[in-house]
C-alpha cells in the first residue's frame, strides 16, 4: 500500500489538477455555465485522525462540486450525513455548505476520482488516474482500518488499489471483505437520489451497512 518514496504523491490533488484531459474541459464548461461553484478537485473532508473511510464514487456537478465539500450539496450527501449522526460520527450542524459547522469525529470522507465528470460518470482511465491520490490518502491515514464503500466503482477501486483482483471480491450491499495490512472493506449500494427512489436502497438498508461497519471497527 505504501508508495513509493521516490515518486511520492499528496493525498490531494491540486484543485486544478490537469491528470484527466476530459474532466478538465467539463470543468472549464462549468466555470462558465457555473462561475460561483467550487469548480476544482474536491479535497477529502473529516478527520485525520480517522479509523473509517467513506469512499464515494466522484463529485457531484451540484454537490461537491457546486460547494467543494464532499457529498455536500445534493440528496447523496443529505442522506449520508443524516446517518452518520445517527451513528454519532458527527458534531455541528449540517447546513449543506462547506461553511457549515459540521464535522466529522472518527470519519473521514473521499472519492475515488475527485474531479466532476460528465453524467456522473467516470472513466476507468480516470479512476485509475486518481489512483495515486486514494493511495496517498490511504497512507497519510494512521489509524485507518475499515473503508466503506459507496457502490461498485468505489468497492472496483479500493480492491484495484490494493492489487487484488475484482473476482475474489463480489461487491454487494452489507458485505465484507478482508483486505491488506489489516483492513476491512464494507460494501453499501451508493446513496444516490436514483438508488434511493428506486427502492434499491432505504435508509434502514443504509444504516444497517453503517451498522456492519462499525461492528467491524469494534473488532479492531
């Protein structure tokens, strides 16, 4: 997991990053359609001192994007700030800005690729652009020890992350898997608007994925 120390990367990425020629060019549209939002790559958002990783899948246009916070701005991060404080890993008030109160106590959230892309949807050139930053996040992370993922793409990056291969690892809303250096992963299905209105996932399913999680930092 350790990168190298000739070729070390920050767990952040510029705000101008330039690693992926299509997110550059959706950003420089939305500076112009949307010269107020944050417009940049999004910086992981919690505390560093963290034992749990939420690992999401990229900004959203007017979420993270729009505010420069993760998750904050838009229905995903309504829903997954309102579990997390049922939980207790919050303090502060949630006001969906960047400004807000809100913190994070043991938590800290991240995305596979930092940079908003077209429709949501990320390339896996572009995951794997932003490789470097999710391992560099790993590793400035001391206490690390369970990451939770939101969807396939995030669950597709932690286990590629590592080495290992996708097939040994079935992603599936609740399930656990063991990984290198004394991790555990926790899939949950991404607690977006479509997944939610849908059915495909209620708040008692999002909670109960939450539950796991804590059980299994509990256990470490």
């Amino acid at each position: 997991m350790a990168l190298s120390k000739t070729n070390i990367t920050p767990p952040e990425p510029d705000r101008d990053c330039a690693l992926c020629p299509r997110l550059v060019k959706f950003r420089q549209k939305n500076r112009k359609s949307y010269p107020d939002f944050f417009n940049g790559a999004v910086s992981s958002f919690g505390d560093l001192g963290a034992r749990l990783m939420i690992l999401g899948l990229a900004p959203g246009l007017q979420g993270a994007n729009k505010t420069g916070r993760p998750f904050t701005g838009d229905f995903s991060g309504v829903l997954l700030f309102k579990c997390l404080e049922a939980m207790g890993w919050t303090d502060g008030i949630n006001e969906n800005r960047a400004d807000d109160t809100l913190a994070l106590h043991d938590v800290i959230i991240t995305n596979a690729v930092r940079c908003v892309p077209p429709e949501n949807r990320p390339t896996t050139h572009e995951v794997q652009n932003c490789k470097p930053y999710l391992l560099a996040r790993f590793d400035a992370l001391p206490n690390l020890k369970v990451i939770f993922a939101l969807g396939k793409v995030a669950h597709d990056a932690a286990v590629r992350n590592f080495g290992l291969k996708l097939v040994d690892y079935k992603f599936a809303h609740g399930a656990v898997h063991p990984l290198p250096k004394g991790l555990t992963l926790v899939d949950s299905y991404h607690c977006s608007r479509y997944n939610v209105n849908t059915g495909r996932l209620t708040e008692d399913m999002f909670m109960q994925a939450m539950s796991i999680a804590r059980q299994e930092l509990a256990q470490h």
